[in-house]
C-alpha cells in the first residue's frame, strides 16, 4: 500500500509548515502550494490522494478549488479548512464536493486523520 | 238804408240809438250766439248811418282781421278771419283813437279789402275806433256804394252807439274766445289722454295733428320731424290725407317750419310766397302757413304746422297751433323718458344677468363675453370689443361680440404717440372718432381694422382704469346716446367684474396653493429629482392654464438642457447655448424674460422647428446660483399679462423643491458612501483579524496542542511552547494594530489632543500642532481625528511636503481644524474618494470643508464642525468616552 500522499494549500506560510510538520508526523508524504494556481498544478504533477485546503486563498477560495481538483480524472480527496469555525462553511464545503470541513485549530482531530486515511 | 235814396245828412236820435241798443241787448239777453249779435250790431251800424254795408274789423299788431258781424250778409264776399295790413293812415287813426274815413280810394292800396270795396264799388267809407277796456279794439265800418259821404252827426251817432255796445261785443268776443278755448280743451285733453296712456307714437302723431286741425277750422296740418341737423323735415303725421307720411322735405331758410325751429315761436305767414309742395295726390300750392316748432329739452326737434292753398288761415291759428306743439313736446318727452326706462330696464337686465355669471362663479372669459354680448344687445347690436389694460402700455383684447378684433389680440400702446394714448388709456374719457380721424386710437381697433367709427369708454375697477369698452361701427356712425349708453353700461358692470376679478383672484390662489402642496408633497414624499423636475412642469402648467411648460437645467456656462416638459413639445433633453434668445438672457440678469416673437432671433428655427410663437422664462434660483429656468410658451396667442409674476412665485417654490430634493439625493448618496466606507472599514477590520491575528491564534493553538501530546509522550516540548509564545505575541500585536485602526485609543481615552499628538509623533513628514480647543462630543473629536489622518495621508501620498501645520480651535461655536502643507499644490477636491470621504464625514456632522490648492504653493483645508448642543457645560471637561 503506497503512502497516502496529502497537498496542503494556504497562503500563510507559517501555517503551511506547522500542518507540513503535523501530517509528515503522523506518516503522510505531504507537499504544498499557497495558491488555486499552485495547487492545481501541484496535484497534476503529484496526484495527491488527498487536498487539504484553505477556504480563504489569494487567487479563489477552496470552494472552487475543489471543483476543480474533483473533476480530475482519478480519485481525490479534498478536505477544506479555515481560521472560522463558521457552520456554513461546512454546508457550503459538501456542496462543493468536498469530503469534509474542519476549522484550523481542528488540525489534530482523530476526524480529520480518519478522513485522510479513508480509502 | 234809406228807402229815400237821399244821402243820409241828419244826425241819428237818441231814440234811434237806444232803441238800436235794445235790440242787441235784447239778443245778448237771449243768449244769442255771437255771430247774430255781431251781425246785429252791424245791421245797427249801417241803420244808424244810413250806410249801404257795415263790418267790424279787429286790430291785431300789424293788421286787422274781419270779424263775425256783417251786414248785409249776403253782400260781402270776403270771408271772415280775413286780413290786410294796416296802413300808416290806418295806424295813425287807430294810435290817436280817432275815426278814419276814406273818401276816395287810394288807387295805390291793396289788400283783399282794397280788393272787395273796389268789386262792390264803394265810394266812401268810415271806420269809428270801438274801445274796449280802454284800448281801441277794431272798427265798426260802415260804407256807401252811392255817391255821397258820411257827415259828422253819423260819425258822432256811430260812436255813441258803439261806446253804448261795446259790452256786449265784449262779452261776444268772450263766448267765442271761450267756446273756442272749450273746444281746443276737449282737444287737447283728448290728445293729452292719448299721450298719457303710452300709444304708439304714430297714433299719438295723428291725433295731435286731426285735432289741431278741427281747431284751427279744417286747415290741414302736418306734424315733421327734422332730420339731417335740421336740413330736412319727415313727416311723421298727417290731419288729412294731403301728404304721404314718411316723406321726408327739404326745410330751406325761409320756409316756415324752419323760421319756427329758428325762433321757438309761433310763426305765421299769410302771403306765402306761393310753393308747390308734392302732395299725396299731385302738387299742393301753398299760400299761407302757420308753424309752431315742437321741442324736445330745449332743441328744435320737429314742427307742427298748417298750410293753406287758399291763403286764408284763421286768426288764432298760431295760438292753437302752439297748444298742440306744446302737447306734442310734452308727449314726445314723456315717450322718450318711457323709452329711456325701458332701455334702463333692458340695461338692468342685461347688468343682472352678468351679475347672475358673477354670482354662478363663471370663469373669466365666460363673464367677458356675457359683457361684450350684453352691451351689444342694449346697443341695437353693434359690435363691441372688451379690452383689457395689462399694464401701462399693453392691452389685451378679452372678448369680442360681432368685432373684428380676436379674442387674445395684444395691443402695444406706442411710446411716441404724443400723449394721446396716455389720455385715452389711463384716464377716465371717452373717446369718439369718426371715419377718417387718425390718431393712436387706431391701435385699438378702429381704422387699422377698418372701421369707420368707434366709441370708447373706460372701465373703472376699484378707482383703477381696469380696461375700454369700444362700440364699433364699420359704415354707419354710431347713434348719438352710444357713448352715454356704453359709460353707463361700463360703469354698472365694473361690480361685476370686480367682483370676478376679486373672485379669481381667491381661485388663482386656491389653485397656486394647491399646485405648490402638490410639489411640495412630492418632496416630502421622498420623490426622486427627476420626478419632482416633472411635477414642477405639470404643476407650473396646470397652474397657467394648461400652457406647455420645461424645466430646463443650466450648466456652469449657461447652456441650458430641458430635465422636464409637459404639453410642451420641447423634448426632453433639449439643449440651448448660453447665448439663447431669452433663455441665455435668464442665466445672465436672473431676471424673468417675455420673448413675444423668436423671428430673427437665434432660437428662430428652433421655434418654428417646435411650433412656438412666444414665451416667458423665469429663473429658478437654487442656493444662490441660478440653477435653471422654468418656461411657459405659447403656439397661438400670446402668453397673458401675468404669466411672469405666476411663474416666479411657482419658481420660486421650485426652487425650494429641487434643493430639498437634491439635498436629499446628496444625502443618500453620502449616506451610502458613509455606509460603503464602514463595511469596507469592517470588512478590513475582519480581513486584517482573519488573517492576522486568528492566524496567529490558531498556530498558538495547535502549537500548544502538538506541546500537550508531546508532553503526554513525555517528550519535550520547550520547542513547541516556545514556537506558541511566538506565535501569540505576534497575534496580540496585530489585534493591537487593527484595534488602533478602529479608533486610536489615544483619541478615545485622552480625546482629540492626545489621538493627534500619538498621530504625529512617528508621522513621515514632520508636523506641527497648534491645538487650542477644549474636549469636545467624541463624534465631533472623532471626526476631526479622521479629517485630520486622512489629510496628512493624503499629504504623504500626493503633495511632496517638507512639513504641515495642523490647527485646531473653536471660532463662533464651531471647531475649526486647519491643515496646510508646502507642498506642490494643485488638488482638485472633486477627485479622490478620499476628499469625498472626508466630505462625507463632515456633512453627517453639520460640517464644511473648503480647500485651497494652487499649483506650487502647497494645500491649505480647513474643515469646520459645529458643536452640538449636547456639548458638556463646561467646555473644558473631559467628555465621558
């Protein structure tokens, strides 16, 4: 079984290492982009099994990134994240197609890692 | 006679004259009529006299006429009521009371007696005075036809006898006079009767003239009336059927009803010279004739008069004649008086049934043409035209009946008319011309219209010249009464139109009041300008009458665009150039504009382009600033007299009304920036926390989380703890920066001293402070604060300063914030949302900003902000914030 490899996009760098550091921990290959742009061309190059993205993001928001990401044509995983914990963006997330919705100071949750490594 | 054939030589016995005497007194005992006795004393007379005829003649001024009393009878032709001149013989027998004999005839004499006595062949004659209250009343006449004379004891016999009977020929003379004068009276009374019950002028006519003719013994009379000034005589009415009634003769000098008209007597005469006047049945030779004028007031107004184609008129012919004028004067007064009422009662109601358009509240030009109607009715339908003066030099003609002139016609009283205007116009005459007369009434419609004649009179409203009434004749002349007729009929009805006038007045009001609620209305409703552009047209309209009407808009340079027409064919959108005919001349006095024609203007093809003849403009004036004009045209006739003074008072209410509703605008759309500006500031303030400091939090989180599992693992977690602190510490430092963002808190805690003095310590270009002002509302210390931030970063951003001065103070109840810099100058305050921001803020305070800023010498702002009246009382304390 190939590792599960997570891409990680957010336009804080700061916050970028601190999730690149928390994922690698828990044993995902883990590579990131701070932008819409970055990211799709990132999971072109990588085919990511999952996304873990920000919802606010320079060039668009996670929700559109995530369209995008889904109409790939192999299975991904994106799992959207933000600094508020604001309901809709759970709501506004599954629409999307998103599998899930966490805020940011959720990173270490038990849902969230089952979610990663969901096949 | 004496049956001898003797010449008769001895002198009567008393006997014979007492016993002459007893038969006449016995006839006059008898209550014998006149004649008999008459004739009875001259039977007498020739008895006593031995004379072969006897008469009596009576004296009148110039000559002596045959009486009754003839004797024979038989033997004298001449009938009675004849007369001859005296001779100067005669007169000097007759003034010296002497008796007058004539022996032999004067072979140079005349006279129908003169005639008679040389037909009957009388030798010798002799004519005893007969007295009577003591004057020499006639002559008893006693004649021969035989050779022979009367001798002295004849004469002497004559005049006894005639001393002795002349009582009873006066009291003969009294019965005839008296029989006569009954007669005359039941005549009279007669005529008086018909007179009185009002007939037909015609019946009275020919009463007067069949009954002066029985009096005056069957001589034909005629009743005239003059015409032409008297050149001219109408015959009105006959006594007989001698001359067609109607026929109008000519009335030279010498004719006797024109001596009648010239004397106002009684004119008489005998030996006319002989005429031939066109009777009813061929011509009618006169040779005698007897007038008496008939008068009207104290004119000569026709005549009454007898003619005789026999030369013989009775001797009070002149007497009886005058009576019947004077009856025929009194009838023809009281007729035209009972005219005149009538006319009076056709005038009243005429005048009632205009009041009666006053009372139903009638408009305007309803009332006017019932004046125009009405007064052409009472005039026998002549056309009358109403003016009405607008002011001192313009009429206007508000109705016409039957005249020439439309309805509508303005009327431009010259300036150079020598006077004549002035006179006829401002001033209470009246005015008659006849065809041809030239002079400035022409504009008022006589002969620039081609009418012959016209009569003007004023109309006087409330001791003002209100307008002219004008009868109008376009051939004929108008009647002699038509001015006297049209004054009274004016003066009458200027009530009336005072009382319509005061009526309109309280209308036009009601309708001003109701059309300026209307508009104000739509203001406090909230309406949007441009909406509030179409009810002022509508209203302005409405106002006038339904006239087409535009709103028009002046840019800074006085070109003018319509925002709004109605009933006007002006579109919307319409430019004009500030140098337009009238419109362009608005903008430039501020002033209202009459344009009656655009021909050879430069909006010439516009209006004809339109269909617009004429039209007034007014401005609206809008903070100071002629903001626009409101227009009324015309594409018929012109615009009235008080469209101007309308328009201004509505514009004046426009004004109002699209401030109100500009102001509104402004305000909502400040209101909007306002609201636009505090999203974005919050939307930044959510923006910088997202990003910043909850970023932050959130690390701190997880990194304190990542510390927890390790220290579970017992790992350590100095690393991990030491990475949270930092991430905290930056996170209270972004709150600290976004939360200054929101209000400094310097600015709150110390208020607007100590927010700009934190300002401008680290500030890039150096700025100096001169703050002399007392803790103010913090809304009034925050907004300074603003206006103030937002300046100075202007001033870094755009001026390329070396330095600024900030001043703050309080000047007449307002706090005054300056900010000057030495920068290269040349803002433009209307660009930049900054300046307008800054605008904004000061507005929702009552505030103002005004900026200088000239190429090279730096900006200068001042910003002034009333302080409200929640102001703590003392100035100097510290607010509450």
């Amino acid at each position: 079984m190939s590792p599960v490899r997570v891409l990680v996009v957010d336009d804080s760098p700061s916050f970028r290492s601190l999730a690149i550091r928390i994922l690698a921990d828990w044993g995902y290959e883990v590579a990131e982009a701070d932008s819409v742009g970055q990211a799709l061309d990132r999971a072109n190059e990588l085919r990511p099994t999952a996304v873990l993205a920000d919802i606010g993001l320079p060039d668009g928001d996670g929700f559109h990134l995530t369209e995008r990401l889904l109409d790939l044509p192999w299975p991904i995983r994106v799992i959207l994240i933000s600094s508020d914990s604001d309901a809709g963006n759970g709501f506004e997330a599954q629409r999307s197609g998103a599998s899930g919705f966490f805020p940011k100071d959720e990173l270490l949750s038990d849902e969230l890692r089952e979610l990663l490594d969901r096949d | 006679m004496d049956e001898s054939g003797e010449p008769p030589s001895s002198e009567a016995t008393f006997d014979g004259i007492y016993a002459a005497l007893q038969r006449v007194s016995a006839l006059v005992a008898t209550d014998s009529g006149p004649k008999e006795i008459c004739d009875a004393v001259a039977h007498e007379m020739a008895r006593l006299t031995d004379a072969d005829a006897a008469w009596i003649v009576h004296f009148n001024s110039g000559d002596f006429i045959l009486l009754p009393g003839i004797w024979p009878p038989a033997e004298l032709s001449l009938p009675i009521g004849t007369r001859q001149e005296i001779s100067d013989e005669l007169r000097l027998a007759r003034d010296a009371a002497v008796p007058y004999r004539v022996d032999t005839l004067d072979p140079e004499a005349t006279g129908p007696f003169v005639e008679e006595a040389l037909r009957l062949g009388i030798v010798a004659s002799l004519g005893v005075p007969i007295f009577l209250h003591g004057q020499v009343w006639g002559l008893g006449v006693v004649t021969l036809l035989r050779q022979g004379s009367f001798s002295d004891s004849h004469e002497r016999s004559l005049a006894h006898f005639l001393e002795l009977v002349s009582p009873a020929l006066a009291s003969s003379q009294a019965l005839t006079e008296a029989r006569q004068a009954d007669e005359g009276q039941r005549a009279f009374s007669s005529v008086a009767g018909l007179a009185s019950a009002d007939p037909q002028s015609d019946e009275l006519f020919r009463a007067i003239a069949v009954e002066a003719s029985r009096v005056i013994q069957g001589v034909p009379v005629t009743l005239v009336q003059f015409t032409k000034g008297g050149t001219e005589a109408k015959v009105l009415a006959v006594s007989g059927g001698h001359i067609e009634v109607g026929r109008t003769f000519p009335t030279p000098d010498d004719s006797i009803v024109a001596r009648a008209a010239r004397s106002g007597r009684p004119e008489r005469i005998d030996d006319y010279p002989l005429r031939s006047i066109e009777g009813a049945a061929g011509p009618l030779d006169v040779r005698a004739a007897v007038a008496s004028p008939v008068t009207l007031g104290n004119e000569p107004w026709g005549a009454l008069a007898g003619f005789s184609d026999d030369g013989i008129l009775p001797p009070d012919a002149e007497h009886w004649l005058s009576l019947f004028a004077a009856i025929g004067s009194a009838a023809i007064s009281g007729w035209k008086a009972r005219s005149d009422l009538r006319r009076l009662s056709e005038e009243q109601t005429a005048l009632m049934r205009v009041a009666d358009l006053v009372a139903r509240r009638r408009s305007e030009p309803e009332l006017f043409d019932a004046v125009a109607r009405e007064a052409s009715g009472i005039l026998d339908h002549v056309a009358i035209v109403l003016f009405r003066l607008a002011d001192e030099r313009t009429m206007y003609v508000v109705a016409s009946h039957g005249g020439p002139i439309p309805v509508g016609t303005r009327l431009e009283i010259p300036k150079d008319d020598g006077g004549d205007f002035d006179q006829l116009i401002l001033t209470l005459l009246r005015r008659e011309l006849g065809k041809g007369e030239t002079d400035a009434a022409d504009q008022i419609g006589s002969h620039a219209l081609g009418l012959g004649f016209s009569v003007s009179v004023p109309v006087v409203v409330d001791e003002r010249v209100w307008g002219r009434l004008s009868a109008l004749g376009e051939t004929e002349p108008l009647p002699a009464s038509t001015a006297e007729r049209l004054e009274r009929f004016a003066e009458f009805v200027a009530p009336a139109i005072a009382a319509s006038d005061a009526q309109s007045a309280v209308d036009r009001l009601a309708e001003e009041q109701a059309s300026l609620l209307r508009v104000s209305e739509a203001v406090a409703r909230g309406m949007p300008l441009h909406e509030v552009f179409e009810t002022i047209a509508i209203e302005a309209s409405n106002l006038l009458g339904g006239v087409a009407t535009s709103l028009m808009q002046y840019d800074s340079s006085g070109a003018a665009t319509s925002v709004s027409a109605y009933r006007s064919p002006a579109p919307i959108g319409l430019q004009v150039p500030s140098d337009a005919h009238g419109i362009g001349d608005v903008f430039r006095t501020g002033r209202a504009v009459r344009v009656d024609s655009f021909e050879g203007t430069n909006l010439a093809g516009v209006a004809r382009e339109l269909d617009v003849l004429s039209g007034v403009a007014v401005p609206i004036t809008v903070e100071r600033m002629i903001w626009g004009t409101l227009t009324a045209s015309s594409s018929g006739s012109p615009l009235a007299s008080d469209v101007e003074v309308r328009l201004e008072k509505f514009a004046a209410l426009a004004a109002v009304a699209i401030a109100n509703a500009q102001n509104k605008e402004q305000l909502v759309a400040s209101r909007a920036r306002v609201q636009a500006t505090a999203d974005e500031a919050r939307s930044r303030v959510q923006r910088d926390v997202h990003d910043g400091a909850q970023q932050q939090l959130i690390q701190t989180v997880l990194a304190l989380k990542l510390a927890l599992a390790a220290a579970t693992r017992d790992e350590p977690t100095d690393g991990l703890i030491t990475e949270a602190l930092g991430y905290a510490e930056r996170a209270t430092s972004q709150l600290r920066d976004v939360v200054h963002g929101i209000l400094p808190v310097s600015l709150s805690r110390g208020g607007l001293r100590a927010g700009l003095e934190s300002l401008i310590v680290d500030f890039p270009v150096p700025v100096r402070l001169d703050f002399d002002a007392p803790r103010c509302p913090s809304e009034i210390e925050v907004t300074a604060y603003f206006v103030i931030a937002e300046s100075l970063t202007n001033v870094v951003k755009h001026a390329q300063a070396s330095r600024i001065e900030v001043g703050v103070h309080i000047e007449d109840g307002q706090l005054v914030v300056t900010i000057a810099d030495d920068g290269i100058g040349g803002a433009d305050p209307s660009r930049g949302s900054g300046m307008v921001g800054l605008n904004d803020r000061l507005q929702a305070q009552g505030g103002a900003l005004a900026i200088e800023s000239q190429l090279d010498r730096g900006t200068s702002l001042r910003a002034t902000l009333p302080i409200a009246v929640t102001q703590s009382d003392d100035p100097s304390a510290p607010s509450d914030t």
